[in-house]
C-alpha cells in the first residue's frame, strides 16, 4: 500500500533584496505595525492603554478561564502519550545516526536559561511563600494560611505552576518545529508546525497571520519576563549600593520607581543586543552556561545555610502530593459566579442584603476577617454564624478568581513565552529522539525546578515559621523576597558577595531571555533562516525595549507591571489555540509517518 507524500513544499516569500533582504516583508510589517500601535498608544494615551487593556483582560478570563485550564491539561498529557508509545517516542529527529549538536550539559543549560531562568530567580522564594497564604484550600478555610498545615497544598501549587504543565506548554511548540525541520527539512518557523492540516494554505495569508500571532506572543511574553526580572535587578542593586534614586520609598515597603525601571531596562536590553549579535553558538551558549554556574553556587549556599532537611523533607512531600492531585490539577476549571448564584446560595436572613455582601464574600485576596470587617450598616449586624454561612456561598467565586489571577496567568505567560522557548529548544535539538526532547524538556527541567522552589523557598518559609524572619519575608515585594531571605540566613562579607553574585545572574537570565527572544523573532521573520543580518536583531531588540518601557510608563500609580500582564495575556489567547492545532497536526504527522515506515514509503 502506497501513501501520499507529506506536504513538505511550504514557500515564504523572502525579499531578495534592499532593507528586508532575506525576511518575509509582511510578517515584518505586520508584526511591526502592531508592536508600533501598542507603543504609541501606551504613550499618547497611557491612562486609556493601561483601563482598556485591564479591562479586556478580565473580560477575556471570564470567557476563557476554563478553556485556558483544560488546554494546557491536554498539552500535558498529549506529550506523556507520544513519549510513552515506542513507535513515536524512539523516532529520531534528524537523518539516521545524526548526533546532537550540543553537549548534554550545554542543551540542558540553554533550555533552563531561556525557559525559566529568570522566573526562577523572582518567583523562587515568592511563588512558595505567596501560595502558603492563599491557594485553593487556604481560600476554601479547610487550612489557615502562613501555618504549617498550609504547607502540603502551597507546595503543591508551586509545582503546579513551575512543573510538568508549565514544560509542556513550551514542548508542544518546540517538538512541533523541531519534528518538521529535523524529518522533513522544513523552515524552522510557526507556521511549518500546522502545514499537516493545511497544507499549501500556509504559504499565504494564512500562514503569514499565523507567525504574527507567534511573534507578538513572543514579545508579550518576554516584556513580562524581562519586566520581572528588572524590577528584581533593580532591588539587588538598592540592597547592594542604597541608591534611593532607583526606589519609591513611599510605601510600605520599597518598590523599584519607574525611574530605575526604565535605568535598568536599557542596561539590560543594550546587553541583550550585544549578545544577540554575536549568536547562538557563542553569546547564549557561554551566558547560557555562565547561568547554570552561578544558579548551582546559589543552592549551594542554600543548602549549606539554609534549611535543607526541610526543604528536603518538603520536597518529598509536595512531589508525592502534586502527583496524586495532578488529573484534578490539570482539569480543575472553575468558572465565574454570578450574582444570582450567590443570592441563591444565601441563607434566608442574609438574602436582603446580598449586593452589599456579594463583592466581598468572592473576593479571593481576602480573608473571612476581612470580609466581616469591611461590612456596613445592617449587613454587618448579622450573627457571626450567618456570616459565615454568607462567606461559605461565596467560595466558587472566590476559587474562580483566585484561578484566574495565579494559575491562568502563568499558563498565558508560559505560552507567550512557547514560541520563543519553543523554537529555541527546536533550534538546539536536532539528533534528539522524540522521547528524548519530551523527558529531557519536561521532565528534567520540572524536577530542578522542584528542588529550587523547595531549597529556596522552603528556607524563606522555615525562617518564618521559626520566627527567625518574624515576618520581614512575607513583607517584603516579590521581587526583593530573595534578597531579604539571604539578610536572614547569613550576613558580613559572604552577604554581600552572594549578593553581587545574585545581581550578575539575574542580568545574565535576562540577556539570554531577551537575547534568545531577538533571535526567535527573526527567525520567524526570515521563514526559519538562523543566519539573520545584525541590523534586523537590532531594531527587535529596539522594539522590544520600546514596548515595555510604554507598557511600564502606561501603568501610571498602578503596578508598574499590570499593563504588561494584561496585554500579555490578550496577546497569548489566540496562540492558545494555534497551540492545539499543532497537536492535532503532530498527531496526525506522527501517525501517518508511522505507516508510511510500516509500508516502506519514508517521509520526506
């Protein structure tokens, strides 16, 4: 039996000559066009950017909170089946005998550099200890957040959101690119991955709209990434210098000032540039390997200051738990509770006065205290019995929004961040089998991951339950929480030096994030051609500077931040769905390569 050929004859216009030589003039335009827009917008107008774009947001979770959920469920156990079935997990990507072109060592040190590098520096003792006060079980008051019994379900989030799902997201697009490039020889670039579906419609329009959507996910999802790690670039530099003019001292606490955000930015993104000049081969492996270093240092002082039998302990603890909740992890979608609902889940006496009590019984950054001590009038009257029935009613609400806020907004950001991850882990894999790809970018890197979160964060939250810390790291912002977890567990010389140490790596995860996110970019401008001409990642890295310094000075008094999560998560809702396309086309790719071994008619 003889099978048709697979469609392989994927054509992107290139201009052969002038400004755009070598790139697609109308994905460089179109993509231009829209990072143009969003700037000068977030410039001219920045009090209207910064209000529609947070209210779109809320709208768009609404609508898409349970999609967002279920998708990135399925991503994951998409991956878990094509790795676990011996005809697709042992095909090679690439010809027959084809070795990898990096070192272990090296491929593992590129793909945790440029997926979670700098999210691991922020969020390291910030996600641990945010989600020991609220998660889900703290919200529902089966636990009392910031105690011990808190712990199991914190954690057990933390690796939810730093764990198998978060990898996976960044493994359907590589393994999508790298598939068709390696067993095809086909254009490294988005629009390859959905050419199984389409076929010859991906040369035109189509196909052009599909790489804006990745290009502009791209540069949402590194502006956040890049955002983050700023803001935390400039709080070491406060804990190293005592520059004042780099911080609002305002409030409660010390927070970068726009000022230092914008300092920090272009510092950061000049660097970038330099280094994406230089290439892959030199400037991200070296940083790339320069990171892995400096990270394995930094745990090393952990585990010799810190708390490491509990992190340890911790850490068996929490992996056993997040594997036993993980189907109810992946699939658990909640959806938003209407007015009405509350009023019907009232208890009688409570009824007359359900819209004054509705906003703050779904409220799911409160507390019951806070909820009792923020009524008025009538409302507040009403015996502590009955208000807690009142709060009770709210849960759904409460879960939604807490849902929506945490889990759904790293799922946008992780697959804003999917087409550069994605491509770039396709770009240092060729020879890897397919089995080889998914255990070795999803598993391995989730199970380090775990072990960061637990040695670092677990210090941080054993230093507050001791009372060692009596609240200084909780207090503190999420960007300055590592900082302040280091003035706790040691101090002198070896404090500051670790310090300067944390500051350099920090700068380090940022230029290989916004060096590697220039490079994606144009890559997908120049139809998957790796050799790109210096001026164009020049101006991306321009543009990118451009976008999240206007996003940064739109948020006004807001969080400097806000603008940036809003639009990144607009931005990563369309790509959502480009993404489960391309699972549909690789499940298709693979099972139709598979007869035509069967039948002796080798894919091209």
């Amino acid at each position: 039996m003889s099978m048709k050929d697979p469609f392989t004859d994927l054509e992107i216009k290139r201009s052969s000559g002038g400004f755009y030589e070598g790139h697609s003039v109308e994905i460089a335009l179109l993509s231009k066009s829209i990072m143009v827009a969003l700037v000068i917008w977030a410039l001219v107008w920045p009090a209207n950017a910064n209000g529609v774009l947070g209210s779109l947001n809320s709208r768009l979770l609404e609508d898409f909170n349970a999609f967002y959920i279920i998708i990135v469920g399925f991503f994951a156990f998409f991956l878990f089946v094509v790795a676990a079935l011996p005809q697709t997990g042992k095909r090679l990507m690439g010809p027959e005998g084809e070795k990898p072109e990096f070192s272990d060592f090296s491929w593992f040190s590129m793909m945790f550099g440029a997926g979670l590098g700098v999210g691991l520096m922020v969020f390291a003792t910030a996600e641990p200890l945010g989600l020991w006060g609220s998660n889900p079980v703290v919200i529902a008051e089966q636990v009392v957040g910031n105690t011990e019994e808190a712990l199991q379900s914190g954690y057990r989030y933390t690796f939810l959101h730093y764990g198998f799902h978060a990898w996976a997201i960044y493994v359907v697009t590589g393994l999508s690119l790298a598939y068709y490039a390696y067993t095809r020889n086909m254009p490294l670039t988005i629009r390859t991955a959905l050419t199984p579906l389409f076929g010859k419609l991906m040369n035109g329009f189509l196909g052009h709209v599909v790489d804006v959507l990745g290009v502009v996910a791209t540069i949402l999802g590194v502006s956040v990434t890049i955002g983050f790690g700023v803001s935390q670039f400039i709080d070491g530099l406060y804990a190293i210098t005592g520059m004042g003019w780099i911080m609002d001292l305002n409030g409660e606490v010390p927070t970068p000032s726009t000022v230092g955000l914008l300092a920090g930015l272009i510092v950061i993104m000049g660097l970038s540039i330099i280094s994406a000049v230089s290439g892959v081969g030199r400037g991200v492996k070296y940083l790339s390997n320069l990171n892995l270093v400096l990270s394995l240092i930094l745990l090393l002082v952990f585990v010799v200051f810190g708390s490491f039998l509990f992190a340890m302990t911790t850490y068996a603890t929490a992996f056993i738990d997040y594997i036993l909740h993980f189907i109810s992890l992946s699939f658990g979608a909640f959806n938003p509770q209407s007015a009405a609902a509350f009023d019907a889940a009232l208890p009688s006496e409570a009824a007359p006065f359900a819209d004054a009590l509705y906003s703050g019984a779904t409220n799911p950054w409160g507390s019951f205290d806070g909820f009792k001590s923020g009524l008025e009038g009538d409302a507040a009257a009403l015996p502590e019995s009955v208000l807690a029935s009142v709060y009770a009613a709210g849960d759904p609400g409460r879960q939604f929004g807490w849902q929506a806020g945490w889990t759904t907004f790293y799922w946008a950001w992780w697959i804003a961040f999917s087409p550069f991850v994605g491509l770039f882990l396709a770009r240092i894999s060729k020879g890897r089998s397919v089995r080889e790809f998914i255990v070795g970018c999803v598993f391995a890197p989730a199970l380090v991951c775990f072990a960061w979160m637990t040695i670092l964060g677990g210090t941080a939250i054993d230093l507050e339950l001791n009372g060692t810390a009596e609240g200084a790291i909780i207090g503190a912002s999420n960007t300055a929480k590592l900082f302040v977890t280091l003035q706790e567990m040691i101090s002198g010389g070896l404090l500051s030096g670790i310090t300067v140490m944390c500051v350099v790596l920090i700068m380090t995860f940022l230029v290989t994030s916004a060096d590697s996110g220039i490079l994606v970019m144009n890559t997908i401008m120049s139809g998957g051609d790796q050799n790109i001409g210096n001026k164009h990642k020049i101006i991306w890295g321009l543009i990118l500077t451009a976008v999240i310094g206007a996003l940064i000075l739109a948020a006004g008094e807001n969080n400097p931040m806000d603008a940036l999560r809003n639009a990144m998560i607009i931005g990563a809702l369309p790509f959502t769905m480009v993404m489960g396309l391309m699972c549909v086309a690789l499940a298709k790719a693979l099972y139709r390569d598979g007869l035509r071994q069967k039948h002796a008619a080798p894919a091209e």
